[in-house]
C-alpha cells in the first residue's frame, strides 16, 4: 500500500507501541472491575479494529497506510486490556488443583492456532484475498464475545478459602487494604517485592523473551551464512513449532502438577542448550541444532505454563491481573529488544549467545531457590 517495505515495520510498531502504553491499564482496569466485563470490551475493541478495516477494504473508502496503523494500534489495546484479565479469571474458574491443565490447555490452543495460522493465511490470500482474513478474524472475536457475554450472566467470583488470605495484624492489613486500592502501574512493582520469587523469575523470563528474539534474527542469519540457506532455518523454525507444541502437550497429560522450583532451572538449562548448539554450529549438523531448538521451545511453552500456574495459586486474586501486566510487560519488551541486539551484533553472536547463557545460569539457581517462600497464605 506504501509502495515501502518500512510500511509493514509502522504497522508493527503501531500494534506493539499500543500494547506497550497499554499494558500498565490493563492490570490494574481487571483488578478493579469485573473481568469478564473488561474481556468483552477488549474484544469489542477488537472487532472494531479488524471489521473497519475490512469495510474499507471492501471498497468504502481508499484505504491508507494510517489505516493499518490505527488497525493494529486498537487491536494493540484491545490485547493489552484482554491478556491481564484473563490471567486473573482462570484462577476463579477453575478449581487449584486443575490450575496447570488449564494453562497448559491454553497454551496448548494457542501453539496449534500459530502452527495453522500461517498456512491457513496462505490459503486464503491466494484465494479469497486479504478482506476475507479480516472478516474471518472478526468472526472469531465475535464467538468469543458471545461466550463472554453468556459467562457473563452466569459467573459469580467464587470465595475460595484456598485463596484467601491469612489473618493480618490490623497495621498490616490497612497497609494491604492501600496497596490494593492503588491501581497504578508502579503499585505492581511495589507489590512484586512482596514476593522475592517472582521478581527474580521475571527477571529470568526477561532473560529468556531476550533469547528468543535474538534467534528470531539471529536463526536466519547463521542458517544461511553456516547451515546451507533458507531451508535450514525453515527446518529450525519448524523445530520451534513443534518444540513449544509438545511442551504443553507434556505438562498436559503430566498427572501432578510440577513445581517452579525445578522448573526454573530446566528453563534455563533449555535455552542455554540451544545457544551452545548455535555456538557449535560448524561442528553440528543442522538436525543436532534443530533438537536442541525443539528441546528449548518443549522447555520454554512447558516451564511458562508452570510459571503461570504458580503465581496464579500463590499471589492474592486482588493483584493477579496487575502483576499478569507487569508478566505481559517484561515478556514483550524482551523479544524487542532482543532482535535489536541481533540487529546490533551480527559479528559478534557467540559473545552474546555465551552473556545471555551466563545470566540464564546466574539467574536460574535464585529462581529456584527463592521458589515456594512468601506464599500467598502469609500475604
């Protein structure tokens, strides 16, 4: 449309940028209302975004360029208002005990949608043409929207005791009662040092978003200047896929649920594998380094469910969806960021592969060690 190939990057930067300003009122707007009320006006939103697009499209009006980018910056807020508020529902719809096959079935849901996704885009694009992916992903915001609506009718918060907090000391508990009624962004972070192990596994889950942006650019680079070309990162990229499909299929039919204790330090040990293998690349064959993408992708969608599992069971409901926030927040500005330093470095990967494996490393063993400590009954 722009006739420009940094078109694509303004629309990007558009959906990304909104999210980014977005994700901080996301938390604490789920915090404060209903959920299910905040996840129908993001899917609204949503619907609004997409189906005004696809009208001009359609032949309303001459579509712009600023067309997309206002598209994709409302699709951006939508998502930042949506993600919170999910993160603090599942917790009150499903009993604790069945907290982790939940995650694990809706990360499972998502891996196959981005398996099929692209090929199915494929499809439709040298067919039906591009309006018709808009009118098909309305379609799918316009399902969901409706089962919202019914949950909405039907949904009451349970009073779960298991996720009630322990008696306070009457100071203690006016100073909750104020941090729970601060609703801004930095009021997650206070709460978050309330609770030494999360910090320290964002600060591992920053780490990890990192690596997984550098090997979005990183990948194709090494597959064609040392692999052979395109089709081995078309091998690795599969990899990937398949990997991160199998790690919630694993924690899925895993009969207890597992600990982020060992988690931490298996999510870990998974990316600093792959990175080895990448630094080995002239000395392994593309099907060795194509295991280890697949067992770091297994490890990363597996440990995430983990990690998801253990904060919603372990930290008050009141502040779920703000420190979801703060986990969507550092979770999308790591892989940025991280295609910025393979932008950056191109002559230097294996200095940033072997940064990036040393603070996995320094970061993982806190992580686990801090795991378990101020759980949510001393809240």
């Amino acid at each position: 449309m722009s006739g420009s190939a940094s078109g694509i990057t303004w629309v990007l930067l558009s959906l990304w940028g909104a999210r980014f300003l977005m994700v901080a009122s996301g938390g604490r707007v789920a915090d404060r209302y209903d959920r299910i009320k905040v996840m129908i006006g993001a899917d609204v939103l949503r619907i609004v975004a997409q189906g005004a697009l696809a009208l001009l499209f359609a032949g309303l009006l001459p579509v712009q360029s600023w067309h997309l980018c206002l598209s994709a910056a409302l699709y951006g807020v939508g998502t930042a208002l949506y993600n919170p508020a999910q993160i603090g529902l599942t917790p009150e719809l499903v009993p604790e005990e069945r907290l982790q096959d939940a995650n694990g079935l809706l990360s499972l849901v998502a891996d196959v949608a981005f398996l099929l996704g692209p090929v199915l885009a494929g499809v439709l694009m040298s067919t039906v043409g591009f309006s018709w992916v808009l009118w098909i992903d309305v379609a799918s915001f316009a399902v969901n929207l409706a089962l919202l609506l019914r949950s909405a009718r039907i949904h009451t918060p349970p009073a779960s005791p298991t996720r009630a907090a322990a008696p306070q000391d009457p100071e203690d508990a006016g100073d909750e009662d104020a941090r729970s009624r601060d609703t801004r962004f930095r009021a997650g972070f206070a709460i978050m040092a309330q609770y030494p192990w999360f910090g320290v596994g964002m600060a591992l889950w920053f780490v990890v978003s990192l690596g997984i942006g550098l090997t979005a650019v990183a990948g194709p680079v090494i597959a064609v200047e040392s692999l052979g070309g395109p089709g081995a990162w078309s091998v690795l990229a599969t990899c990937l896929a398949v990997g991160s499909l199998l790690g919630s299929v694993t924690v899925i039919s895993a009969a207890k649920q597992h600990p982020w204790k060992a988690a931490a330090v298996v999510v870990a040990l998974g990316a600093v594998l792959q990175f080895t293998a990448l630094t080995m690349r002239d000395h392994l064959s593309t099907a060795v380094i194509g295991i280890s993408f697949a067992v770091s992708a297994l490890t990363t969608a597996a440990c995430g469910i983990v990690w998801d599992t253990a904060y919603q069971s372990e930290i008050p409901e009141r502040y779920l969806s703000r420190l979801g926030s703060i986990d969507n927040f550092v979770n999308a500005i790591g892989v940025p960021i991280g295609m910025l330093l393979g932008a950056l470095f191109t002559a230097h990967y294996d200095v940033v592969f072997l940064g990036l494996s040393l603070l996995l490393v320094l970061l993982g063993i806190p992580a686990a060690r801090l795991a378990g400590r101020g759980r949510k009954a001393t809240a």
